[in-house]
C-alpha cells in the first residue's frame, strides 16, 4: 500500500482508494454537535483549485450565505502538509491570522495526522477547524441555514426527489468526481482499465440522461449539478491528459457538453471556476504524474461561452426563484483566469 502525497487515499492492490474519513461533526440550525448555525461565526476555507471546495463556494452563492459565511482562499498549490494561504499580504489569512490551514486543524486536534483538506470550516472565535466533511457540508447549507438563504434562492436539495438524488449523487461521485482520480492515481494496468470502463460508462449514462432533460433531476438545478459540474469543468483542462481520461473530451460530447456550458454560464458557477488555478494545481502539485511541473497552456477555455441552446429543453435553473446578484468584492475570479485567459500566478 503507497500513500497518495496528498492526503487525500492511498493505492493498494495497483487501485487508487479515497480516504473518506472526515470530521463528521455538522453545524446545525438546533447545533446538537456544539456548532450552532450563527452568522458572522464562521468561515468557509476554499481553493478555487480544489473541486470538493468549488462544490461548496457555489452552493454558498447560489444560496446567497455569503454575508453570513466569509470565505477564506487557499493558493492553488500546497506541500505534503497542508494547504496555504499564499493568495492573501504577507501569506496569512487576514481573519484567522493563519499560514497554513493545518493550523486551525492543529489548534483543535493537536495529534491531528490525517490529510489537510479544503473545504474546511473553521470557527472564528476559536480559530477551530468544525468540519471538513465536504459531502454533507453543502447539505447542510441546503437545510440547516435556511433562515439567512437569500430571497429567491433555489431548493439545491428538494425533500421529494432526495431518495433519487442520492443514487444519482452516488453514481456520480464514486464513478465521476472519484473516478478521474482513480484513473490518474492507478497503480497498475488493471486498476486503471477498471477505473476508466467505469467513468465511461458513466459518462455516457449521463450523456443519455441529459440528452432529453435540462439538469440532472430535471427542470431545474439541484446538488447533483453543482457535483458533477466541477469535475466536468476540469475534464478537458486537466483530467484528459493529466489523468488519462482521455477516450474523448468533454468537449465531443453533445449533450455533456452543452449542459456543462448551460451551468458555466449561470450565475454562481463560471464565475467561481479559475482555469489556472485549476491547472497550476494539478500539474505543480502531482510530481509523481508530472516531475517537470509544466503547466499545458491549452486547451482554448473560450469554447465555454459559446450558445448552449438547452433552454429548448424547457425549465428554468432557478425553478421559481431568481438568480444571485453580483460575486462580493473581493471574491471576483480574475477576467485573464476566465474563459480563453491563460494566465498564471
């Protein structure tokens, strides 16, 4: 068995296997586990290149918690500690006054030795880490932070659909979100023949499911979009070369592609996506699939605000609510980090 250097699985029997060991306690509106919903208490740490963390910096928008939950960005990279925040003067978070986001999981877990992961919630008065169980994280935001969603926010997680959303979510993570890693971290032929039958078969289960309904679920979006979008607008970027993912691009699949598209182009979701974060990350931070650390300069990202023509599908991405307004200052990606931007740091 070899650890993955990030923290994040290990390979055993040539398979790549996720550490999905996580701190389970939850902020809830009754905080039954010591962490009350309160806003102004917490913050959300983020890395714009992460795409567990992206699932949550979206939901926080579309939700509209953003007033009640700041959010604090990690750099694209990090070392086999923990992930920094070398975005922000002088390399310090200016709320937490941390280097590194293992201090906060230090000051709560001072023997703490499983990975540094973001997202991670960390409560301000104690600079604490609460929680960094990604999954139930952004459901919770769904349910438990009800009293402080903005007017006209979605229902990211409707009670009478959640039975098949979970199968769907299900599906998706251990054989999308997940199965990309599984392909790139495989250590052995086998392992990653496996890996890849079964993110494709996947894909093109998800290619007919979009082919005649708008959003996963149907009419409008639910958790299951944000999921499977941050992966897909990885997909080309990175996984395809990087990962070996590479039986075709997101790109030469008709309906993915627009649907991805129909979600880029929504508010909350391209304008939280940076491409060279993404990159950075992924070919700097993986030396053992890429000891040289060149960053790829493509592929062309303009493609991704070209007309997606899904609205003939019918349905609406917000149902009967409205979009969120402006990204708070502070918060922008930069224009050159967007669609067609090849910038790096």
């Amino acid at each position: 068995m070899t650890e993955d250097k990030n923290g994040s699985g290990y390979v055993t029997g040539g398979e790549f296997k996720r550490d999905s060991t996580y701190i389970p306690d939850r902020i809830t509106a009754d905080g039954r586990d010591g962490w009350p919903v309160e806003p102004g208490r917490y913050r959300l740490v983020a890395a714009r290149a992460c795409p567990w963390a992206n699932r949550a910096v979206i939901v926080r928008r579309l939700l509209g918690l953003e007033p009640v939950i700041s959010l604090g960005l990690c750099g694209p990279t990090h070392d086999e500690r923990s992930w920094t925040f070398d975005l922000d003067p002088g390399g310090r978070d200016p709320v937490l006054g941390y280097e590194r986001l293992q201090e906060a999981f230090l000051a709560r877990f001072p023997d703490y030795s499983r990975g540094i992961t973001v997202p991670a919630i960390v409560d301000v008065p104690s600079k604490q880490v609460a929680t960094n169980d990604f999954a139930q994280m952004t459901l919770d935001f769904s349910t438990e932070w009800t009293a402080y969603h903005r007017s006209g926010a979605p229902d990211l997680y409707p009670e009478k659909q959640r039975d098949e959303m979970s199968e769907v979510m299900q599906r998706v993570y251990t054989e999308v979100n997940n199965g990309v890693y599984r392909c790139g971290f495989a250590g052995s032929q086998r392992g990653y023949d496996d890996a890849y039958d079964r993110l494709f078969a996947t894909l093109d289960w998800l290619e007919e499911r979009l082919s005649s309904q708008r959003y996963l679920m149907g009419e409008s979006i639910t958790e299951a979009d944000v999921r499977l979008f941050t992966t897909l607008a990885r997909f080309d970027p990175v996984y395809h070369g990087h990962f070996k993912t590479n039986r075709q691009q997101l790109i030469e699949f008709p309906a993915l592609w627009a649907y991805a598209r129909d979600l880029f182009q929504t508010p909350g979701f391209g304008d939280t996506t940076d491409f060279p974060q993404i990159k950075e990350h992924y070919y700097v931070v993986h030396k053992d699939i890429n000891p040289t650390q060149v960053i790829p300069k493509g592929p062309d990202t303009s493609g991704w605000l070209t007309p997606h023509g899904r609205e003939s599908l019918g349905g609406s991405p917000f149902g009967d609510g409205t979009p969120p307004g402006p990204v708070p200052p502070g918060e922008e990606v930069p224009l050159d980090h967007g669609p067609g931007g090849i910038g790096h740091r």
